[in-house]
C-alpha cells in the first residue's frame, strides 16, 4: 500500500477514536451535572417535608438542603413542626415565622451572613453557636419567638431582643450563652440555675460590654448561682427595666464600669438572696427593694450604693442589707420606711422595714414612712429603720434636728415622728423612730376650735364688764 494511503488510513481512525473518546467524555459529564446535588446551585428553600432532619433534602421545597453560601432557608406553617439541625449550614438569610415550630441545634454552627429573623417559634442552642452577622443583619429574636440557650453556647451578634431568652442550666451542670456584641433586652429574659456549685452565665460582648434592660428579667433556680458579664444598665428615663432577683446573682462589670438602675429601672431582691456586683460603681435612680441582701463591697471606686433614687428595704414591709457602704444622696434620694407595727424579728416576722448597713452610712435627701396594715404607733414605740457598722453621719432633709441636737422631727399623712440619729465617726450607728403623735382627728379639731372661741368670747365680755 502506497505510504500515502497508509497515512491517510492511520489519520481517519485517529479522528473516530477522538470523537469517540469525546461522546465518551460528554456522556460522563452529563451523567454528572444529573447526579449533583441541587444545592450546589444557590436556592431558596423553605421547609415542607414531614421529617425532622435538616439535611434531608425530601424535607424541604425546592427538593435540596439549604447549606452552602446564596441559600435562604424559611421556616413556617408547611412540614413537620420539630426541626433538628444536624449539620453545619452557611446561608445567605434565615427566617422563622410560625409559632408552632421549633429548631433545635446541638453540637453545630450555622452561619448565616445576611437577616436572621426569628418572629415566631421556638430555637434551642445546646453547646451550639449562631454565627450571625453585625447589625444590620444580626440575629433577631421578636416579640412572638423564644431562645432557649443550654450548655456552652454563642450568638456572634443579637439585635434587640424583643421575645423571649432562656439561659438554662440542668440539675448536673451549669450553662453559658456568649453574645458577641452589647446586650440589649426589650422582651423577657431568664437565667436558671438547679446544679450545686455550678453557674448560669450570660456574656454580653463589645469593647466595653453592657447588660441593658427595658424589659423584664429573672434570675430563678434552686441551686448554684448566676452572673452576667457587663455593666448594667436597667431601664431609662422613659422605658421600664424591671429585675427580680430570685437566686444568688453576680452583675461582672469591668473595671471602670459604672453599674446604673435608671429612673423607670427596679431590682427586687429576694430573701436570703444575694445580688453582688463588681466594676467601678453602683449608681441608683430608680428604685432598689426586697428582703435580700445587696453586695457592693468588691467594686473599686465607691464600694457600696450610690442612691438618688428610692431605696424601699422589705416587701410590705421587710429588711433590705447592703454589704459595703450607703450614701444617700440630694436631690431626689429617698429612704422609703414602711411600718405595720411594732415587732421586728429578722428570721420571723417583721412589722415595719430596716436598712441594715454593713459598712458607713451617709445620709441626706429625703425620709418617707408610710404607716399602714391598720397599726397606730403609741408615743412609746421605737421603730430602729437604719444601722449601720462602720460609721453614720449626716441628716434626711425633711427632717434636720436642731443646730446641736441629733433629734428630728419628721410629719406623716398619720402623725409625727421624732427622729434620733445615733452618729458615729467609725463605729455602730442607727436611726430611730419615736414619740408619735396622730394627726388630730377633725372632731377634736372642731372641739378644740369651739372651745378657743368660747373662751375667747368669754374674755371680750370679761373685759367689757369690767370696763
């Protein structure tokens, strides 16, 4: 055969078997692109499917699992109610909007880079952690959706909370929810605590973290204790912040942090409960009460209470102690005294209220007594409101005592009361009621009035018969 030919032959079966080999090739890469997951191409999923596992793509519409960045994933009325997250998702945005829904994550990270929106349902992070991104687009919690956070857990950045937090711990071990950012809540929030020893901690975030409230929250539990990391600062001018303090609590501020409960701000303590609080200083507005016990002793500038506020000892009525110093302040501050009647039994019943000072006692601004329950004091009946151990000095200015006495005189809607100040440079000190005397009643007044007329009309004819 001619070397042409053999050229030309060699040449053509060449070509075939490189179109072969390319059918090949496209048939492969198409039996492929059929195979891949759906995923891989970003989608907006929403939850429908009757399972429980996220990373079932027949549980979600389009048929997929969202998981890779572009992914949205929405949560609402359609599929199964209880959702398990059982893998480690990165999305473009995350909402939730049914009430009857709940999300339980443990053990994993979502990551969402744009809005996490939660307005309705219920999350559970269980040593898990929401990597939200900054405001604008950090995780939201609204009015109709609840938080529960267990174990070691963390939200890179919270917006406002307007529902519902939960930090619990088990009757074993304690619990941590970080926050990466300051905490701000509007809504309701809870801390627990049942383990012995252990510790229920939220962690607020940010160069210089703050607790802010203007909503509700409630330290509970039977055991153990709880803390807040960042400096407090408990409702406003305008918006209510309330605290009750149910169970040991420890408020962490940073050194040169200023704990402030603001004028529409109040903290209620519980008996045989304590409330601490460490950072610079503690500055009350509003009002502080309860039957517990206030530890300011570990702050560093002013180690004790700085009240412009009200200060109400007791619960109709009860003894408040404060663990450092007291200083009462001008201009607004108030020591609010509630007495229904004469006996006093710290560890029984206690009829009217005490401020038990475990340090120095400063007083000014204002002494206010309510005396209710029915209850009349005599002229007899001492009511001790104050003591102090290391020191007391200065007056309430509606009731200063005379230029070198130490007795006051002090007016109620029911009478008046002598008020003693027992002063001392450093040592024991107290203040003590006494010596009332009821607001007379009108009949008397009548009767009083009456019998100053007559005898002065008796005196004009007196005088004009003698003259």
């Amino acid at each position: 055969m001619p070397t042409s030919a053999c050229a030309s032959t060699s040449l053509g079966s060449s070509w075939a078997h490189l179109m072969a080999s390319r059918r090949v090739g496209f048939i492969v890469l198409g039996l492929l692109l059929l195979a891949w997951p759906r995923s891989v191409d970003a989608e907006a999923f929403t939850w429908s499917g009757a399972g429980n596992l996220w990373s079932v793509p027949g549980n979600w519409t389009p048929e997929g699992v969202p998981k890779m960045a572009g992914d949205t994933a929405t949560i609402t009325t359609g599929g199964a109610n209880g959702i398990s997250l059982d893998i480690d998702p990165t999305l473009d945005s995350f909402t939730m909007n049914s009430a009857a829904k709940s999300l339980t994550i443990t053990g994993h990270t979502i990551t969402v880079t744009g809005p996490s929106t939660v307005d309705a349902g219920f999350i559970q992070l269980n040593s898990s952690r929401w990597a939200s991104a900054a405001a604008p687009n950090a995780l939201q919690v609204n009015a109709n959706a609840r938080l529960v956070a267990t174990g070691d857990s963390s939200i890179a950045n919270l917006s406002i909370l307007k529902g519902r937090l939960t930090v619990t711990g088990t009757n074993t071990d304690g619990a941590t929810l970080t926050i990466g950012n300051n905490f701000v809540n509007d809504g309701n929030v809870t801390l627990n605590t049942d383990a012995a020893s252990k510790q229920t901690i939220l962690t607020a975030g940010g160069n210089a973290p703050n607790f802010a409230n203007t909503g509700t929250v409630t330290f509970q539990g039977t055991a153990g204790s709880l803390k807040v990391v960042g400096a407090l600062v408990n409702g406003s001018e305008t918006m209510v912040g309330s605290m009750a303090v149910n169970a040991n609590t420890t408020i962490e501020g940073q050194m040169g942090t200023i704990h402030q409960n603001n004028v529409k701000g109040t903290i209620k303590i519980a008996k045989d409960t304590s409330l601490t609080f460490t950072g610079q200083s503690l500055r009350n507005f509003g009002t502080i009460q309860g039957n517990g016990t206030l530890d300011a002793r570990q702050l560093s500038s002013v180690k004790g209470v700085i009240n412009s506020g009200f200060l109400k000892p007791g619960s109709s009525p009860g003894v408040l102690t404060i663990n450092g110093d007291y200083t009462q302040v001008a201009g607004g501050g108030t020591l609010a005294i509630e007495i229904n009647g004469p006996r006093f039994d710290p560890l029984g019943t206690t009829d009217y209220s005490r401020l038990v000072v475990n340090g120095s006692g400063s007083l000014d601004g204002l002494l206010a007594v309510t005396i209710g329950g029915g209850f009349t004091p005599q002229p007899t009946d001492t009511f001790t409101i104050l003591t102090s151990t290391s020191g007391l000095d200065g007056f309430f200015e509606n009731a200063l005592p005379p230029t070198g006495s130490n007795v006051g005189f002090l007016s109620t809607d029911s009478g008046s009361l002598e008020v003693v100040y027992n002063e001392s440079p450093t040592g024991p000190g107290s203040v003590v009621l006494e010596e009332f005397q009821p607001v007379p009643e009108p009949t008397t007044l009548l009767l009083v009035g009456t019998t100053m007329m007559v005898l002065g009309l008796a005196a004009r004819w007196k005088r004009r018969r003698q003259s």
